[in-house]
C-alpha cells in the first residue's frame, strides 16, 4: 500500500471524528447518533458519497448549532474531511465509513432533518440500476430516515442520473419539490452554500452544469 495511504488509515485509526470498523462505537453509535457521539440533541445532516467531505465540513463551519456526519467507503477521501474539522475544531462533524448499502441500520426512523447526496457515481449500465443511490429503495430510505419536513438534496453534473433521480422522487410524494439543470444561473444559487466538492470542480472545469434538487416527503 502506497505509504501515503497508510498514513491516512493511520490518521482515520488514531482520530475521535472517524467512525469505522474496529471501533467499538462503530456499532453503538448506529440509530443514537445525538446520545452516544455529539452528546447534544442538535439537528443532524448527512451527507452522502461525501468523498472529502466539502458540504460536511463547510456547513458545520456555518451552521454550529447542527451536527454533520459524512458518509464514504473510502477512508484515504474521508481523512481529508476528518483533517479540515481537526484544523477548525468542528465539534459538530463525524465521519463514518461505511456502505450506504445498509443505511437503515445506522439511523432511526426520522432521527435525521436533512440529506445531501453529492455527485454519487452515474452507474449509467442497465445491469447497476440498484447500485444507483437515487434508485427508488435508497430514495424510500431516505424518506423513512428523514422527520417529517426533513429536507433532502441531490446535486450531481450527470443529467442522466439527476433525470432518473427525479422521477423517482417525484413518485415517492415529494412535498416543495424545486430543481434545476443549471444551478448556477437559477434562482436557487442560495442552496449552493458557497461550497464546491472535489467533483464539482472537476465537471464544472469540463463545462459541465450543475443539476440540483431539493424537496421534502410527505410521510
Ligand atoms: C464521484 S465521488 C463524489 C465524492 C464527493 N461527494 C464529491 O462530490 O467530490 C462518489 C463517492 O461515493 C462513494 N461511494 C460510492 N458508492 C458508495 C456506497 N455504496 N457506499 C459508500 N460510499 C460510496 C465513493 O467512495 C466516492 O467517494
């Protein structure tokens, strides 16, 4: 393993902000995110894919009084959000690697108030359907985790996948549904946050649009 891949696991092993297999809290920390990690009872976000974790961090930044928790598999992505909330003493972020295959084992029904899921990949094959994680099953997760009035958040560059999202959003009795193909020239700069992730840089580089919706579920 390269040595500076080993020192990011090392980094992720050692830190309080990164929840992850081995760790006993791993395990006890599912559906009591508030009573067993933040010891508050401050609102919860999550954002999924985080990757490096941009809207994690750059919200808890913002927005004190909420907590943040990033969800990836890939523990070298997540040790830079880990890093970023050391550096500003965010006591409001934890990062748990994970798959979001099991998301309803690490949430209580309506523990959460706002999802972001953040340029996951397109997974454009017929075949990976059910690995999209805007597919109809994830989209009915979500909504059970939300409280009622939770906010959910979908930007992605790929117009296929945000197309596809949206359909199944719009069949899952969204409430205050708004979109856009091109978020930066819409009305809705303000949900942009001021934030870019990793992959938002990238596609925008490419000319790429942003695409983004917004909506809560009636429940
Ligand atoms: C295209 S990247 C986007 C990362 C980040 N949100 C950004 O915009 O820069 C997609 C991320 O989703 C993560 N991912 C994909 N499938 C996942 C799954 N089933 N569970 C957890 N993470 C997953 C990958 O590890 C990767 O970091």
């Amino acid at each position: 393993m390269a040595r500076q891949k080993l020192a990011r696991f090392e980094h992720n092993a050692a830190v309080h902000n990164v929840i992850e297999p081995g760790k006993e809290i791993f395990e006890t920390v599912k559906q009591h995110w508030n009573e067993v990690f933040f010891k508050n009872n401050q609102p919860i976000v999550v954002e999924l894919a985080c990757g490096r974790g941009e809207y994690t961090t750059g919200l808890a930044k913002e927005y004190p009084d909420k907590n943040f928790i990033g969800i990836d598999i890939k523990g070298a992505r997540i040790w830079k959000g880990s890093s970023v909330a050391i550096e500003n003493n965010l006591q409001n972020v934890a990062f748990y690697r994970a798959p979001i295959d099991f998301i309803e084992n690490y949430f209580a029904e309506n523990e959460l108030d706002e999802i972001w899921l953040t340029f996951p990949d397109p997974r454009p094959r017929d075949r990976d359907e059910k690995r999209r994680l805007c597919n109809v099953r994830y989209i009915e997760a979500y909504k059970k985790l939300l409280k009622p009035g939770g906010i959910f958040n979908f930007k992605t560059d790929n117009r296929a996948l945000f197309d596809y999202g949206l359909d199944v959003v719009k069949s899952s009795s969204p409430q205050e549904l708004i979109f856009t193909h091109d978020l930066y020239n819409s009305e809705y700069q303000q949900y942009h946050f001021g934030i870019e992730t990793t992959y938002e840089r990238i596609f925008k580089k490419l000319g790429n649009n942003i695409n983004y919706l917004r909506c809560s579920f009636n429940k």
